[in-house]
C-alpha cells in the first residue's frame, strides 16, 4: 500500500461506544456499520505462522470493508512476538498522518476460512479491513449484526483471478499455441 493510504473510513460512532477512538479505527458517516445498525463485530483467530509454539490468541474484531488492513494494537502484537516488517504511513479519518508499525505475519481465521497477512499497530481493538475479508471470501451482513462465510462458495474461499495476456494475442492459452 502507498504512503498516505487511508487506513479507514472516517467520522464518529454513531453512538455505539467502543475501548478505541472513531479515528483509530478508521469507522465514521461512510461506513455502513454505523447506527441504527450498529457496527459488526465477529470472533477471529490470530497466531504467528512463525511461531507454532504460540497459542492463537481468540478476539472479537471489528469488521468494516471500508477499512484496507487488519489493525492490532500493541498488546496483541507482543503476545504473538509478531516482528516489526517495515513503518507505513497511514491517513487516520480526521486526515491526520502517522507512522505506524507493520507487522508479521499473521494468520487469521474465521470458521473454515484462514489468511495470512500482516498487520499496522494501531487501536486499542482489532479491526479486519477489506483484505483479509476479501481474502477469506466473508461476507457482512448488517441486517444480523454478524460476519459470515459466503454462502455462495460455503466450502472453500472463492477468489476471482484473472489471466494476463498481451495486446493483440489471444487469452487463451490453446488460441495462442494454434496461431503459432
């Protein structure tokens, strides 16, 4: 992600009280979780991949898809002796910057699903942005307050990909070898 990457979307709680800041955690008039639905909250699993001989730690996250990454806060990152990758720079909701640490990696999981990803230090609670809920293939459903598999793929995370291919030649790969 760039320098200056917005780490959520912006505003107040709506009233819903919580142990972090609105903008810490990146929720604000833009984010659907806002009152009078409340904000979605869900029970994860993290863990260092790195370091199998840690328990993975259970918390209750914040899911918002107008957020990009997972954020922790410091407590969290010490109990799974997470390593500090690099620094990013993120733009907080009220459009102040900081410097935050990054780090990894940490695998997250949700029922049947898990990803591996990294983290910024921010918060005083977890928050799970749009790639590791895009990652895991979960949807959020406002109308029951909860985070859910999709149940259009219930078996295995769906991802779309696409092939590359180049200008003037054919995608598929039995077209090219045929017009050789």
């Amino acid at each position: 992600m760039a320098a200056g990457a917005a780490v959520g979307a912006g505003g107040d709680l709506g009233g819903v009280a919580s142990n972090a800041s609105a903008l810490e955690l990146g929720i604000g008039p833009r984010s659907p979780y806002v009152a009078p639905l409340g904000l979605i909250r869900g029970t994860f699993s993290l863990s260092n991949p790195t370091r199998p001989d840690l328990a993975p730690l259970e918390v209750t996250a914040l899911a918002d898809s107008g957020a990009v990454h997972l954020c922790i806060p410091e407590h969290l990152a010490i109990q799974l002796n997470l390593a500090e990758l690099e620094r990013r720079e993120v733009v907080l909701a009220d459009g102040h910057r900081r410097t935050l640490p990054y780090v990894g990696p940490v695998e997250v999981r949700f029922r049947n699903r898990r990803c591996f990803t990294s983290a910024m230090v921010l918060g005083h609670e977890v928050l799970l942005g749009a790639i590791p809920i895009e990652d895991m293939d979960l949807v959020l459903r406002p109308q029951l307050q909860s985070v859910d598999v999709n149940p259009e793929s219930p078996n295995l995370p769906l991802s779309v990909a696409m092939a590359a291919h180049y200008p003037n030649t054919p995608a598929n790969p039995e077209t090219r070898a045929a017009s050789a």
